[in-house]
C-alpha cells in the first residue's frame, strides 16, 4: 500500500484537476448561452431564405436556370465542406463528427468517385492531413463567434469548383445542435439545390425582377448557400460548448469520486499505521 505522503499528493493533484474542470464547465455553460442565443436568432433568416429559393426552384424563368439547380448525373466527383471544432476537450463531439464523414469517404473511394474538401477548424484539418485527404481549402481559428467574411473565402473554393464542372455534388458536414445532452452529426446535400431539399410548398408561383432575373437569382442563391454555411457554424459551435460544459461536468464529477477513495485509501493507510505503531509497543513493553 502507498504511503501516507504520496497518497497526500495525489490528493492535492485530483483536488487541482478538479477545480480547472469546474472553472471550464463555467466557462462553457457561459459560452453556450450565447452560441445558443446566437444559432437561434440566425435561424429565422435561414428560414426566409430557404423559402425564396423553395419558390425559385419551382419558378424560374423559361430562359435561364442557374447551375445550383441542375443536378448532375452520373456523379464522378464529390466536394465536402467540414466544419469541426478548434479545440478538443468536449467529449465524442469532433470523433463522431469525423467518423460519419470517414465512412462515406471510403464509400466514394470504393466506388471511384474523387473527393475534395474545405475544413473549418484545427480538428478537422489535422485528422484530413493525417488520413492524406484533398483538402482544397481551410480556415481555423474562428473563436467564439462566427464571422461571415471570414466563411465565404474557403467556401469560395468549393463553389468555384462546382461552377466550373470539377465536382457534382457538393455536402456540408457539422454537428446539429438538438439540445444541451445530444448533439448530432449530420451530412446535407449542399449543391445542387431542389425544392425538397429546401422544403418547398406545394404551390408555384414566380417574383417580378429587379433588374433582372439573371443578376437576382445569381446573387440569391449564393446568399443562400452562404447562409446555410453560417448557420451550420452556428449550430457547431453551439453543439461545442454544451459537448464541452457536460464532459467538463463529468471530468468534476469522476474527480470528486476518485478524491473520495483516495481519502479512504488514506485513513485505511493511517489506522494500518498506527495499528501497526500500537502493536509494537505493546509487544516490546510484554518482552520487558
């Protein structure tokens, strides 16, 4: 059995550990708050705009459709966008994020088909570097709160690459955000855009444009794409601190446990000791 001192140390250390896990388990609870905040009130712009490109994708004018609209057949290439947190500590949140995205990936490979990727954040471009990925493009350090321009640079490439024929479908991977203890990977057809994948009405019915459709629908539909890629950041980031707050939360929790039979190891240590003390006197004073 360990002695008493070195029991004593570990104590201390647990004890230390336990207190920076607390700390971060504010700090997290803190920052949810606010990435939740911030998710929910970028949501209700993601609804309009998915129903004005609903509506487009059923009224286009007869002269021209926009190449987000054309679905490509058969499909030879594929690009991803990956978003994934900066840092770890926030429980399975990247490592089933990733696994979701790996499995497909050796899918497509099986059968073929090219894969190029855009990363956000460390996580992500780490693991895709490692495994020996095409990534095409990255951005991390994107702090606590998600910033437009700091999005539609990395995104660019992907676009680029579809206008260009070089990929056929485009996919946006993330963590959705449901509620404080689940989060969900999930993998959304980004490119090409249909009525079903952005929950179109049934009725038909086209705008009046100003000043005139090619211009409108060309820069709407990027905005849509831009704004969908905003909000997956916002649902990731959000999913990131309540992943963090409750593996914080348990790391406190198994540290309380672990100081507790630490401190029973101690006091059985300590009455051994004496125990032992005790009998050696009383077994010299019998000799005497």
């Amino acid at each position: 059995m360990a002695g008493g001192k070195e029991i004593r140390n570990k104590i201390k250390s647990v004890e230390n550990t336990r207190k920076i896990t607390k700390a971060m388990e504010m700090v997290a609870a803190s920052k949810m708050r606010r990435a939740q905040d911030r998710m929910r009130h970028a949501r209700p712009y993601g609804e309009k705009i998915r129903r004005v490109a609903a509506n487009l994708s059923h009224a286009m004018t007869e002269d021209y459709t926009h190449p987000f609209l054309v679905q490509r057949d058969p499909i030879q290439n594929v690009g991803l966008i990956l978003i994934s947190s900066d840092k770890g500590l926030c429980g399975g949140l990247n490592t089933n994020l990733l696994r979701l995205v790996l499995g497909h990936m050796k899918t497509w490979d099986a059968e073929g088909i090219g894969i190029q990727l855009t990363c956000f954040g460390n996580k992500s471009v780490a693991f895709m570097q490692r495994a020996g990925a095409h990534v095409v493009s990255q951005q991390t350090g994107l702090g606590d709160t998600p910033r437009l321009d700091r999005l539609v640079g990395p995104s660019k490439a992907q676009l680029d690459a579809y206008y260009r024929g070089e990929i056929d479908v485009l996919y946006l991977c993330y963590t959705r955000f449901v509620n404080t203890m689940k989060q969900e990977p999930v993998m959304e057809q980004l490119l090409p855009l249909s009525g079903e994948a952005v929950g179109s009405a049934n009725r038909k019915w086209d705008y009046i444009y100003e000043p005139d459709p090619v211009s409108v629908i060309d820069d709407l539909l990027v905005r849509y794409v831009e704004a969908l890629i905003y909000q997956a950041v916002a649902e990731n980031m959000a999913s990131e601190q309540s992943a963090r707050m409750v593996a914080m939360k348990s790391a406190s929790d198994n540290a309380k446990d672990v100081i507790n039979e630490l401190k029973l190891v101690y006091n059985k240590a300590r009455q051994a000791a004496i125990t032992k003390e005790i009998s050696e006197i009383v077994g010299g004073a019998a000799a005497v």
